[in-house]
C-alpha cells in the first residue's frame, strides 16, 4: 500500500501507559516492529480486528520486557511481522501467544519453526503455512483481501505502467524490457528504493520513448491511489510478499497486475486468468487486448475474497480462548537481558523525540 507516513491510530491504544479508569474489556498486548508502527501503520487491519473486543495495546517488541507491560494482566498477546524466541515468550508469563510471521522474511527450513511447535501462529501464506504444520504448530490459515473499489474504474490509459522501484531483483532496467516488449510508452515510476538499494537511472531516450512521470513521497493516499488507477498494468515491486499489500490494492482498483511468481503474489493471482505471473528475471511480453479483462477479472476476485476475509476476521477475536496455553518458565537471564533492551529501546525513542525528525515511508 502507498500512502502517507503518519496515519490515525483507529484501536483503542497506541502504547503501553494506557488510560487512566476502570476497564470493562479485556486487554491484547500487540507486538510488533516499531517502525511499522510509527511510519507504515502495516498492522493497522489487523489490530482493528481484535478492537471490537479488546483494548490493544502496540508495543515494540523490543521493550516487551519493560516493567509497564510486565505487570498488566493481558488476555493474550499478538506478535506480528517480526517473532522473539520462543523461550522469550515462555518467560514472559503470558499464557496464549498468537504468532503471526511474514513469508518474505520468514524462515523457509520446517527445522527452524521446530522450536515453535506447541504456539499457535496465524498464517496469511499458505506456503509459511506448511512449513509451520510441518514442524507441529497449530496453523490458522487466511489471506487478507482489501475492500473493493464500487466498481472498477476504466484506466485512462489501459497500456500504461505503474512501477515502485524497490529492489534490484525487479528494477528500472527489468520494466523497461517488459514496455518494450510488449509496447506500451507510458510508465509512472515511484522512486522510493527500500534500505540499500538506490533507484536506477533514467537516461533522457527512455524519458522520451516511454513519456516516464515520477513520484517520491505520497503526503494523502489518495493522490497514491489516483496515480495508480490511471495506469492499467501495475508491476508488483517485490519477488516475495509477506501479504502484498500495495499489489492487492491495485487488483482491489480493477488493476492488472503483473507479478512474479512466487508467494505471496501467486496465491492471489492466476496466470491468464486475474492477472500476469512471470518468472525472476525473465521480463514477460502483455497481451494489450487482454489487459482490461484481466482487470475486471482481478477485482471480481478480490470482491470475492474480501467476504471470506471480513466472515474470518469477524470470527477472529473470539478465537483467541482456542489458542492453548504455553507454559510459563521464568529465566532471570532471559528476564536481565530483556530489561536492558527495554531501557536502551525507551532511550532511543526519547532521543528521537528529541530530534523530532520528520518520518514518511510506504507501508509493507
């Protein structure tokens, strides 16, 4: 998904001090990754879920350990995109973990997720998803589908290019072929590299031969989706997915998305059906004619899938009471080191109060 950096907090609580009065509901401990939740707000549809019966409460997990969370009482905890190690949770205390990695940075060996096997993991991929069954944990499957647009809106230009240029894998040199190729000469790039890789350069033939527009930040996400719906074929910007969120919204727009055959991307989309799979590193050549269809194909089956999505995540909260309880064994080691990661994290976020840098990124 493209869209501002700073979005509103829908749930019930952003950190752990809470508020202040008596609470009628129970409370869900929310972990995740501190960027995600101060720049991309990833884990927004998700907690969204659990708030129609829960207090959630978002916290880092690196400052799981800080004596604030340590002393609430919490019906379960939901530790999303990123995991500590199982012993971690195990000395925490907490009796029901919900565990909830993504495919793109998860662990593709059944023997890594050995250690996990007696926790209940919530799996948007279903090829994470054998890999966790393999290994004997508890396995929810689901895929997340995002609502639909009323109805798909007709592409100013149907034989035009949306592409975010984010790793070398799928760069500017890879969708110039497929332009080529296939003959389309108009191509908007959003030129925000993740860490580590820098955009590719564009020479001033391919500005002209391909009529190229660029973006850099998005302040409303609307002006994101607007850009977006002008063009016809949107080029998935990454090999692997942990959900795929951005490709999923432009299929959600009627989008014809073009993608590479791997998980998460091939488990939404079939190949000549509701859009364009293709394997790493061979630019695949479009069918102009066929781009429209493949269109109105990709939104029918997000339309779909959205149902199947909101019965799912209706059901969600009350599911928790099914997650077996784990074991509670105290490690003071485990318990030291905790406290000082919590400390040295609580350090860091008032050192960037501090500075109050300004933050804008793209969510996951």
């Amino acid at each position: 998904m493209i869209e501002s950096a700073k979005q509103p907090q829908t749930h019930h609580h952003e950190t752990a001090s809470g508020s202040a009065g008596c609470r009628a509901r129970p409370r869900l401990l929310f972990l995740g990754n501190r960027f995600h939740f101060e720049n991309t707000g990833s884990h927004r549809f998700l907690a969204e879920c659990f708030a129609r019966e829960f207090d959630v409460v978002t916290v880092p997990a690196n400052r799981v350990w800080d004596r604030r969370i340590r002393r609430q009482r919490w019906h379960a905890a939901i530790s999303f995109q990123m995991l500590l190690p199982p012993e971690e949770y195990r000395a925490l205390g907490i009796r029901r973990y919900l565990l909830v990695p993504m495919h793109d940075s998860a662990a593709k060996r059944v023997e890594a997720w050995r250690p996990y096997g007696d926790f209940t993991f919530l799996s948007f991929c279903d090829a994470l998803g054998d890999f966790l069954e393999q290994a004997g944990a508890a396995v929810w499957r689901t895929r997340y589908f995002p609502p639909p647009r009323p109805a798909p809106s007709a592409p100013g230009t149907p034989a035009s290019i949306f592409f975010w240029e984010r790793i070398p894998q799928i760069s500017w040199p890879f969708v110039r072929e497929i332009a080529r190729a296939s003959g389309i000469r108009r191509i908007h790039l959003h030129r925000v590299a993740d860490p580590g890789f820098t955009p590719s350069p564009i020479s001033p033939e391919d500005e002209r031969a391909f009529d190229i527009t660029t973006s850099q930040w998005f302040d409303d996400p609307a002006a994101a989706d607007r850009i977006v719906s002008e063009h016809g074929v949107f080029i998935a910007p990454r090999i692997e997915e942990g959900i795929g969120m951005s490709f999923l919204k432009a299929m959600a727009m009627g989008r014809c998305v073009v993608a590479a055959d791997r998980p998460t991307m091939n488990e939404y989309i079939t190949h000549g059906e509701n859009g364009v799979l293709f394997e790493p590193g061979r630019p695949p050549r479009l069918d102009l004619e066929a781009l429209p269809e493949l269109g109105r194909r990709a939104h029918a089956s997000i339309a779909a899938g959205h149902r199947t999505w909101s019965a799912f995540s209706t059901a969600l909260p009350g599911r928790l009471a099914e997650i077996r309880p784990i074991p509670h064994r105290p490690d003071w080691r485990l318990a030291c080191r905790g406290v000082i990661r919590a400390r040295l994290a609580t350090l860091r976020a008032a050192v960037r109060r501090c500075q109050n840098r300004p933050r804008r990124s793209l969510s996951h």
